[in-house]
C-alpha cells in the first residue's frame, strides 16, 4: 500500500485572491441601521452632535436642501454644525418619525427654534447615506422660510 506524502497547504492571503473573487464588505444590518439612527437622535437631542462625527465618512457630502448649501468634508460639516448651534442655541429637536432599510436612515424632525423673542417650528427631514457603516452623505430638506 502506497502513502502519500502530507504536504503542507499555502495559506491564502487577500492580496493572493483575484479582485473578482474577494469579498465586499455587507451592507449594514438593520440593527446597525437602528444604532447609528438612535446614536443620532440622541446626540441631537442633548446637544452633543460632536458624537455624529465619529460616524461620518472622510468624504461626507452634507446637503442643505432648503439653502442650496453644500458642504465636502469632515471640516466643513463640522464647521456649518457650529454655526447652527451658534445661531439656535435654544433649538428643541423632537424626532417624530425614523425609518430604517437598505442603507439608509431617514429621521423626521420637528425643531423649535427661538428668535428674537418669538418661537417657531421648523419641519425638517434628514436623510443619511451609509456605506460600509459610515455615513458617505447626507440631506436636510425644510423650508427655509420657517427660518427667517
């Protein structure tokens, strides 16, 4: 009876893989959707949106709908977030509605905003886009109107 010799199998690493064959990374999961939604509305709720940073991608595309503003880059949403919270600092965000599916959170909003001695809601749905758990783009639509 004749034995084969073992030989010891190569290892394959992911460079060694053709692009084809390599795996994308999933989509997130509804209960990731979920997490990411809640770490939103609470951290918009207390005030603290330097939380949501951690969530968005280098490349994030904020988009102003109401304004026609667009903002590219971590800096420049970070910078029109301050501005915001400098203009409203007695804004109150009430989250009415979220939705959750594919690779999208959409969250209604009711804002009441304070000016110059006078109160006023601001209706206000946010969209965000997410690819491989990180927040690529996002859209703000109101009417600007409530605003002035």
């Amino acid at each position: 009876m004749a034995t084969r010799k073992a030989t010891a199998k190569k290892q394959t690493s992911a460079k060694d893989v053709a692009p084809a064959t390599r795996v994308k990374p999933l989509p997130p999961t509804l209960h990731d959707l979920r997490r990411i939604a809640r770490i939103i509305v609470t951290a918009t709720c207390m005030g603290e949106l330097e939380q949501i940073f951690d969530l968005y991608s280098e490349g994030i595309e904020s988009e102003e709908i109401g304004s026609g503003q667009i903002f590219r880059g971590i800096a420049a949403v970070e910078k029109k977030i301050a501005a915001w919270a400098k203009q409203h600092p007695e804004a109150v965000y009430n989250p009415v509605n979220m939705w959750c599916d594919g690779q999208t959170i959409t969250i209604e909003w009711e804002i009441t905003l304070k000016s110059k001695g006078r109160k006023g809601i601001l209706r206000e749905l946010a969209i965000y886009e997410l690819r491989e758990g990180k927040i690529i783009r996002e859209r703000f639509y109101y009417d600007p109107a409530a605003l002035a």
